[in-house]
C-alpha cells in the first residue's frame, strides 16, 4: 500500500522513525502555535487589551467544541492507522469511506449543537457585559462554520496515519500565511474588528481543507474508495465510533473542565482573564514542544500494533521520554529567562499587572512539565493499543480536580489556584496513567520481550 510521501513507521529504528515523523509535526504545531500567537498580537494592539478580554472568554467555548472535532479525526486515525500497519487495503478503504460519512454526520451534530449554546454557555460563564456581544460576534461565526476545521482535520489526520505528516504540515502553512494577511487586511486595515478575524480564520481552513482534498484525490491512491465501500458494517462503525468519541471525549472533558475554570478566572476581573489568555498562548506554545513527540508515538504505537511489532513499542517509549526530557528542560529555561518577554509581544499590552500576572502563571507551572511528559507519551502509547476507556477517565478526574479549583482553590488562594490547578492534575492523572499502562494487556506481554532494532 506505499505511495510516495507515506511512512512505514514498523520499520527501522525507533527512535530516528519517530522523529522523522514528528519533525514535519512539531513545524506544523508550531506553525500553528506561531499563528494564535501573531492573531492574538494583531487583535491587542489593532483593538487593545478589551478584545483580548472578548477573545479570552469565547475561545474556551470554541476550543470545547473544537476539540469535539479534532479528537473524533484523531480516533478514526488510530483506526486507520491500524489496518495500514496490517496491511489490509481493503479493509483501509473501507475505514477511510466510513470514516468520511461518520465526519459528515458529526460536523452537522457540532455546528447545530454550538451555535444554539453559545448564549447560554457565555452566560453560565459569567462573562463580562462590556465583552459580551464582542465576544459572541467571533464565536458566532467560527461555531457556525466548524465543519471546514473539521474537513482539514480529517483530512490530516488521515494522512499521518499513513506516515505521512510532511503534506498536512505545508497544508497548514498555506492557510497560516493566508490567515495572518487576511487578519491584517480585516482587522488592522478594514477595521472589521473580531468578526473580521473569524472571517479570515475560517476562510484560510477552507482553502487547506480544499488544497488536502486535491492532494488526496491526486497522489494518494490506497485512500480512494468507492460507493461499494461504504458498508456501515456494524463491527467497524462500532470501532470507528468508539475510537472516535474515546478521543473526542477525552479532549472535550478537558475542555469542559476549562470552560468552567473559566467561570473562575473571569470572576478574578479583565485585567486577570487579558493576562491568563496570554499565558494561555505561551503555555500552548511550550506544550506543545513536549506534547509533539508524544502524539508522534499514538500513530508509530498504532502501526506497529497493527504490524504486532510490540517490541519497538517498548524500545521507542524510553528513548522517546528522554529526550522528551531534555526539552522540557530547555522550554523551561527559556521562560524563566524571557518570559517577560515574550508576554509583553504577544499582548502587546504595558500593563505591569498584566505582565507580572501572566509570567507568574508561566514560572509556576513549567517545572512540573516532566510530569506532562510521562503523562502524555504514556496516554498516546495507550491509545495506540487501543485503549479507549482509560483516557476518558483520566480525563474526568482532570474535569474534577478543574471544578475543585474553580471552586475551592480560587476562593482560597485567588489566581495563584488557578495557577496550581495544572501541575496537580498533571501529577495525580499521571500516577493513573502508569498504573494502567502497567496493567495493559499488550504491555504485560512486552515484560517478556526483549529488546530489539530493526
């Protein structure tokens, strides 16, 4: 089933394979990092700390269902990359045509289900009247056309279950350079203000999502399938449906958990919610240089069980945290050197409050990335074997310990609970996480297996 740009990831060595595969990943999460942070800075110094504070309570809500969507197309993914690792392309159309009828059918449920509680949501949130209708202008918009972020997603995640992440990476880079001139255009020059951002956002994943599609249609071959493959057999739907919500509930759980921990955050005051939506934006940043190698590992774990290749499973899981390691260190040293730094460009804002608030937040909580590394590496390896249930639960005791701080850590120890909630969330779910990868079915078999290199 090769075709050119597509990666084997059950052969070769461990390590070198994943990081071949992430490079082109971690450019697009980057690249994707690099534009939330230059929409942010084009949005506060064209409008002023005001829209940061509408932008910082509606993202959230965004972000929730968002995460509907991205955790469905990263659990059909798995799925996919599944049956590449067996081999089987008949069973690989098969998925990919079901997959797509399942995305149309969500992408509906999403988009009816967002707008007609976006009212409400803002709302329970309390968000603040003099950002209210500034706020729901943006996410009116964004919630209404979700089915074009959906349509890339897809179409991405697809690709990367078949190794190959290079294409998705300069998808992104057109609707990223699309995106930043379009804000520019709408924002700085028209003055369309955050309506005019979300016309611009949706506009640029319109044309990735249509530049994916050609791409596919062109030069990939083995993910073409005809009406005979839509079979909705009820085993594989079951897989596809019960992959797909493991991660898109493990996703909006958390999203949840953050919505209401918004509630919080937006009783603190604008001031406190301008400067936790740029720590936000940093954090995201550094996380995502942790997270990049751990979502490289879900589509590598996913092949090579597939290929029944548990021994590379073990072998890549300790080379992989090493050097996950070692970039936490770096991400660590970098924002108790420059933190400062880096909020004052992102916000554009001099507003010492807001500053000192927003690196407060940054020094407390990177020292406890170690602890996300093991979380993260570990829960992708899980669900790579295909693990559903034990993401979903982790995800809810972190829905638990985020209404704990909400309610609880805020009113005791105002932002600096807001602060803390994090690294506690990270610690006990990660002490979870190891007790039920130790207790995996496939994990318990690598005790046996000794280990080796393609």
């Amino acid at each position: 089933m090769a075709y050119k740009g597509a990666k084997d990831l059950t052969k070769g060595s461990e390590l070198k394979t994943v990081l071949l595969f992430a490079i082109p990943l971690f450019l697009s999460n980057l690249l994707q990092q690099a534009y939330n942070l230059t929409d942010i800075t084009i949005i506060g110094n064209a409008m002023g700390d005001d829209a940061l504070t509408a932008i910082g309570t509606v993202s959230i809500i965004y972000d929730l269902f968002m995460s509907l969507t991205f955790g469905m197309s990263n659990g059909f993914s798995i799925v996919v990359s599944k049956y590449y690792g067996m081999g089987d392309e008949k069973k690989m159309r098969e998925i990919v045509a079901n997959t797509t009828v399942l995305a149309c059918i969500w992408s509906v449920i999403i988009t009816l289900i967002g707008t007609m509680s976006l009212r409400p949501i803002m709302r329970f949130l309390g968000t603040p009247e003099s950002v209210f209708e500034t706020g729901y202008s943006y996410a009116i918009i964004m919630l209404g056309l979700i089915t074009f972020s959906f349509a890339y997603n897809i179409f991405s995640a697809i690709l990367r279950a078949i190794g190959n992440s290079t294409a998705p990476f300069f998808f992104l880079l057109i609707s990223v350079v699309s995106n930043v001139g379009l804000d520019l255009l709408f924002v700085a020059v028209l003055g369309w203000g955050l309506p005019g951002a979300a016309i611009a956002t949706i506009i640029a994943q319109t044309m990735s999502a249509i530049v994916s599609f050609i791409y596919i249609l062109v030069k990939v071959p083995v993910l073409h399938f005809k009406k005979e493959d839509i079979t909705m057999n009820r085993s594989m739907v079951t897989e596809l449906i019960t992959s797909g919500i493991s991660f898109g509930m493990m996703f909006a759980v958390v999203q949840i958990g953050t919505v209401i921990l918004q509630g919080a955050i937006n009783s603190l005051g604008e001031t406190i919610i301008a400067a936790h939506t740029t720590a936000r934006k940093i954090s995201s940043l550094c996380m995502m240089a942790v997270g990049t190698l751990a979502n490289s590992m879900a589509t590598f774990t996913g092949q090579n069980h597939g290929a029944g290749r548990y021994d590379r499973i073990k072998t890549a899981l300790k080379k992989v945290l090493i050097l996950d390691f070692g970039i936490a260190t770096l991400m660590i040293i970098m924002i108790y050197a420059f933190g400062g730094l880096f909020t004052r460009l992102i916000s554009g804002s001099s507003n010492p409050e807001l500053i000192n608030t927003a690196v407060f937040y940054l020094r407390f909580d990177l020292p406890f990335y170690y602890v996300l590394a093991i979380l993260l590496i570990v829960r992708c390896v899980l669900q790579g074997l295909g693990a559903k249930f034990t993401p979903i639960i982790a995800s809810l005791m972190e829905l638990g310990l985020k209404v704990v701080a909400a309610y609880v850590f805020v009113r005791l120890w105002g932002y600096t609970g807001i602060a803390m909630c994090e690294p506690v969330i990270w610690f006990v779910c990660a002490v979870y996480i190891l007790i039920a990868f130790y207790n995996n079915k496939h994990i318990k078999a690598l005790k046996t297996i000794k280990n080796t290199s393609s």
